[in-house]
C-alpha cells in the first residue's frame, strides 16, 4: 500500500484498488474509488526488479500530480471553478462557448500541462545545474573529479532540504506535510494488522521507511556514487551520460527500498 497527501486529503494506491478522500469546503469528506493494476496482474515491466523503479516511478509522479490538481479543485465552488475555466480558455486562446463542465476539463488539460513544463524547469535548474554552477566557483575543483562528485551531491542534498523547509513555511504546504503525516500514519496502523480507527492510527510514527521524501534522499547518495564513475568526462558528454544513468539510479533505488522484491525475483531466474 502507497499513498500521498493531497490538498484537504490524501489518496492510496493498493494492488487492486486506488482511492483519494478529501475534506471539502463545508466539511464533509468525498470520496473516490478506482480500479488499479499494481499486482499480480501488472505488466513485466511494472514486476521486473531494478527496470520496475523507472515506470512505476513515473507513474508515481503523473498519479500523484493528476489528484493533486483534482483535489485542489475539489476546494473550489462551482462558480469559482466555471470561472477559473473561462479565464484559462481565453488565455490559451480557446473559445470559450460551451458549458461549464468542458471549460471545466479543458482548463484541468491546460494546467497540468503547463505545471509540468513549469515543475520540470525548476528542478532542473535548481538540482541539476544550481550544484554544477555553485561547486564550479570553488578554486581547482575541477583537479579532483571524486571531490567534485561529492561536493555536486551535498550541495543537491543541500538545496533539497532548503526547499523543503522554505515550502513548509507556506499554510497550504504545511497543512499538507500534516497530511502526509496522517497518511503514514494510516499505512502503518493497516499494516501492523490493526482496524482503522482514529485512535488506532494516531499510536504510530508518522515517519515511515518508504516515503517517497526518503526515496528521494536514497537517489541522490546513489546519484553521488553513480557520478564518480563519468565525473571526469568532458562537460557535455558528462551531462548526457548523467540523464541516461538517471533510470540505473531510480532503479536501484526502487529496489533499495524493497529488497525482499527484488532478492525474491533474481533468486528465481538464477535457480
């Protein structure tokens, strides 16, 4: 079982089944169920160790932000989301005829379009290339391509936990870590065997060993040792060769953070 925090909610995936609930503006909790196909039942690609942490990755990525956005609009009225709607149509230059649950979609369509471009573009240039630029003033770094490595993944690191801070000073973020919080709680109160109740759920950790937060940590001491084998190469090659290990990375990072998984299935193609 996964989950993530949402806006006002949170949304779990399981093997079979996935579901967001969230707390709308007049208190009550909406709730929403779908099918998933994250078993026995799932692609050789999604099963398969080390190339299942790519897909299952990305997948991660587009569900969470996919539910994120539906629950941030959940948090809307039905006039503010008409509205919203009509004023993203006109700005990409659509007409804007038509009923409000179109303008609707077709706004949603946009948005996320746009946040991609917009998200991808701030974490490249500050985890790939701020590092690169900031380590790149120390004098004679350039000698020593191990120390290089290192200092490029500590200050990564570095920027990492200062944005995670300087985010968490935001209401709406800080207000979600709180449901992130409840959310490993939830997941580690079904997992010790126990009903869900909420006095159940608030006796654990709202730390758990396989949040995605920590994931990320993994992949970045991963990415540092990774890099020490091409920190020597010429500038452009270096940052080519970086982008094509960046599945190895995810890859054994997945399986870092499920080894029975991963131990299992190459135990059984070696026998």
């Amino acid at each position: 079982i996964g989950g993530q925090a949402l806006i006002e909610g949170i949304m779990m995936l399981g093997p079979e089944k996935g579901a967001m609930a969230c707390r709308l503006p007049d208190g009550t909790i909406d709730l929403e169920v779908w099918d998933e196909n994250n078993g026995k039942n799932a692609p050789w690609y999604r099963k398969t160790p080390f190339i299942r942490g790519c897909f299952n990755f990305v997948s991660s990525l587009k569900k969470g932000y996919k539910y994120t956005m539906k629950s941030a609009e959940k948090q809307m009225t039905e006039d503010e989301k008409a509205e919203e709607a009509r004023k993203a149509a006109k700005k990409a230059g659509k007409e804007v005829e038509g009923d409000d649950e179109k303008l609707s979609s077709e706004a949603f369509d946009i948005v996320m379009v746009i946040g991609t471009v917009i998200g991808i573009a701030i974490a490249m240039g500050l985890f790939f290339f701020m590092p690169k630029f900031l380590v790149g003033l120390i004098p004679n770094i350039e000698n020593s391509g191990i120390l290089r490595s290192v200092a490029e993944g500590v200050v990564k690191i570095a920027l990492f936990v200062l944005y995670m801070w300087a985010v968490s000073l935001m209401n709406d973020i800080k207000r979600q870590y709180m449901y992130h919080g409840a959310e490993h709680k939830t997941i580690a109160c079904y997992e010790a065997g126990e009903e869900l109740t909420v006095e159940n759920v608030k006796k654990h950790t709202r730390f758990h060993p396989r949040c995605g937060t920590s994931f990320l940590f993994v992949m970045m001491f991963i990415g540092i040792f990774v890099s020490m084998f091409y920190i020597t190469l010429p500038r452009l090659p270096r940052v080519l060769v970086k982008i094509l290990f960046l599945p190895l990375i995810v890859g054994i990072g997945y399986s870092f953070f499920d080894p029975d998984y991963a131990i299992h299935h190459i135990t059984r193609f070696c026998v």
